[in-house]
C-alpha cells in the first residue's frame, strides 16, 4: 500500500553518519585497522562539520617505504608506526609511478620523474597536480643535447642568489663561477633539487611550494598561483639547508645556522627572508681533535608552534688500536634546540620528533605510544629514517634515538625485510590528509 504525502512528511529524517557529533567520528576511526581509515575518513571528512583539519589524523606519522624492485611498480608500501604494521597501497599514476619523492607536507608528496618535471600528490585519495616546468625559472640555457637535458647558466643563476654581481662573494655553497653546468633529466631529483615544501590550499590552485636545490646551489626558488605558473628564485647568500610551512609562512634554516621567515611582496612578487633567530652554533662533535662543522640539519614545528632546529652529526668511536682503524665505528647523534619566548634556543622537553630528508615534525607524545621495543616513556625521543651505523650497508636505517642517554633503539615491526631493494632515496614520513 503506498503512503500518502502526508504520511511521509510526518516521518523522520534518517540521521546519516555524517550528522554524528564530530567526536564520535573521531572515536570510530581509531577503532579501524590503519588502512581503513584512510576509507573512513575520505568519506566522512567533509561531511562532519568539523573544521579541524585533525580530527582523523593518526597519533603517529607514517612511513612511505622505496625501494620496489620494479620502480614503476603500481603499489607502494605504507608502515604504520602506531600499528607497528606494514600494508600494499596502490600508487598514484604517474604521480608515484617511477618518480623520486622530494617533498612530503602534511599528507601530501612532492614528486620528481626523469624529465624533471615537479608534482605534488596525496597518497590518500590520488589527487594530483604537476607544478611548472623548471625552465620558468629563468637561469636555463637551450639545450640542444635532448629534450630532457638543462643547461644551468651559472653567471645569471649567481646574480639570482646573491641579488646582484659579478663580482660574486667568495662562497663554499656557490656552484662553479664560469660558464654552465648540464643535468639530464633523470638527474634533476639527485642533482639539482634538494627538497620541496609545500604550502597546501583548500583548492589545487591555490597551492604553493619552496624548492630548496642542492647545496651546491643553495638557493630557494617559490612558486604560487599568483605568479602566473613560474617558479621564481630568492636570494639567499648563506644557502637554505631546511625548510617547513608553518604559521602561514615558509621557514628556514641556512647551513651556517640562520632561521628565516619568507615573505613575498605582492606588487613585485620577488621573495625575501628576515632572520627571526640568533644564528644557531652548528659546530659539533670532534674528529682528531678538531671541530666539526653539523652535516644535518632538520627545521620543525613543536606543537605550541615554536620552531625547533634539530641538529645532527656523526659521533665516532675510535678503534683501540690505529692497525684497526677500519673498525672506527660511526653513528649519528642528535642535539635539539627550540625557538623560546624570549627569542633565545632552549633544549627541548619531552616529546617525540621524527626528522627526515623529505619531511620533519614534532608530535606530542601520547602515553600510550611506545617508541621502540624498550621504550622509556619519560625520555625525550628523535625517530629518523637514519640512525644505524654510518654505512653504504645501512643507508637506509630507521631507529629511536633516545636524546638522554645517546642510544638507539629499533622499532617493532619494521625490519630489512620490509624494504624490497636497496634505492638511494629514503623513506618518507607522512601524515595522510583527507582534504
């Protein structure tokens, strides 16, 4: 028997999952296995209501493992550090298809292929944008060798990073002073570009990224909406070693220890930086006796949005006897310091970091969460994709550094045979984020 229009306009909404109070979605999904989550969240993310970018982010970071053995593979490996488990995930295409990962920022990935060409990619739901072309960044001359070959004219690219010359200043980060230095396309990632920070929108247009190149260039170079598709180079004579978007605002940290903030002026829209902190002393540990400059440094954000600079170097210890010099063993050490009220560096309290190549942040430490499989829960933590033996063999190492005694420690779970093939790139942190 059909109903009337009056019966049905006498019956009750349904009330969808989507109208459930935000915390409650919240408690759901840290019941689900870690891959289900990603489901979860995609589909109720936008229907909660909630405004925290948060709510369904996961109390530890991700890692994103490489090293397929075939590097077109269409999956990729994701180890939860909360699950302490490893799953397959399907790449996307082409975004994480073959490409060199340089950048990861707030759940989303900078990716590199072998014709230079930059992307940006979330993991979690596949979407994906290409960034402009490299050649927009006005230091390049016509190659004529191969499609994908770039010529860097060095005069012009040293004008750019030192805001005028010839004469340039005597600098050890500046590539060569005279004529042009040739990259072919797959050697962009390696050689080239260091690291891309990206600033996410709510819209792919409204996206932005730092490039960082390589220390043998030092400079930065932006690229937004409102530059008409160019990536646009900054001076910076002292060379950005790190950078995060944080506060609205790109930061970095200079090899020579100088934290910066970025702005862009909006009439010109060239980019410049204002140290917002003393220099950092950067000389640590010792070798025979002399100083060594830090080799590593890592800019983040503590959770009470202080900047922190995690310092890190490489402690050796010398063999008893100088026949058995090739026993010296090499590990890294790690000294944190943090941004205080007052403008001055202070050593950090008790919270967990997890530095990288391609991405670091600082988490609070959640009393349930261990660390390692002999965890200490009152002792401050640095988690790094590289903290074994200083070796060719252990490149790609992944450990807790314990910052109150100097050891460190494996975490449970992840292992040599999680890595499929030995690949110069390291693993990823990632925090997957649903937009």
């Amino acid at each position: 028997m059909a109903r009337s229009n009056g019966d049905a306009a006498k019956r009750p909404e349904a009330a969808g999952l989507g109208q459930l109070p935000p915390e409650l979605l919240a408690n759901i999904h840290d019941r689900l296995e870690f891959l289900d989550r990603i489901a979860f969240a995609t589909v109720f993310a936008a229907s909660c209501g909630c405004d925290d970018d948060n709510i369904f982010s996961p109390p530890a970071p991700w890692l994103l493992l490489t090293g397929e053995k075939n590097k077109d593979s269409a999956t990729a490996t994701l180890f939860s550090f909360a699950d302490r488990r490893a799953a397959t995930v399907r790449a996307s295409d082409p975004a994480m298809r073959g490409h060199l990962v340089i950048g990861s920022s707030r759940g989303w990935l900078a990716t590199a292929d072998d014709s230079g060409q930059i992307y940006v990619v979330n993991p979690a739901t596949g979407e994906q944008r290409a960034f402009p072309d490299i050649n927009t960044m006005g230091v390049f001359l016509p190659s004529t060798d191969d499609l994908w070959s770039f010529k860097v004219w060095i005069e012009r690219f040293l004008t750019a990073r030192f805001g005028g010359g010839p004469p340039f200043p005597d600098n050890g980060c500046g590539p060569e002073r005279d004529g042009e230095t040739t990259f072919h396309g797959w050697e962009m990632g390696t050689r080239f570009y260091r690291k891309v920070i990206l600033a996410i929108g709510r819209c792919p247009e409204s996206h932005a990224a730092m490039l960082i190149l390589n220390r043998k260039f030092g400079a930065p170079a932006f690229a937004t909406a409102e530059d008409g598709g160019a990536w646009r180079l900054a001076p910076s004579p002292d060379g950005v070693e790190d950078a995060i978007h944080h506060d609205g605002r790109f930061h970095s940290v200079s090899y020579w220890g100088v934290v910066e903030a970025w702005e862009r002026d909006a009439e010109s829209g060239a980019y410049t930086s204002t140290a917002v902190a003393p220099r950092l002393l950067t000389i640590v540990g010792n070798i025979g006796g002399k100083e060594r400059k830090s080799p590593c440094k890592y800019l983040a954000a503590a959770p009470d949005g202080r900047l922190m600079v995690v310092v890190k170097h490489v402690q050796i210890q010398l063999a008893k006897h100088e026949w058995h010099r090739w026993l010296d063993m090499r590990r890294w050490a790690f000294k944190v310091h943090v941004l205080g009220d007052d403008g001055q560096w202070r050593d950090i309290g008790n919270a967990a970091l997890f530095v990288g190549v391609n991405n670091s942040l600082c988490m609070h430490r959640e009393k349930d969460m261990d660390y390692s499989d002999d965890d200490d829960e009152r002792d401050g933590h640095v988690v790094d994709e590289d903290v074994g033996v200083y070796s060719f063999k252990e490149v790609q190492a992944v450990g807790v550094y314990s910052l109150k005694d100097g050891t460190v420690k494996k975490i449970g779970g992840l292992n040599r045979q999680t890595y499929r093939s030995f690949t110069y790139t390291p693993p990823v942190w990632i925090t997957p984020s649903i937009p």
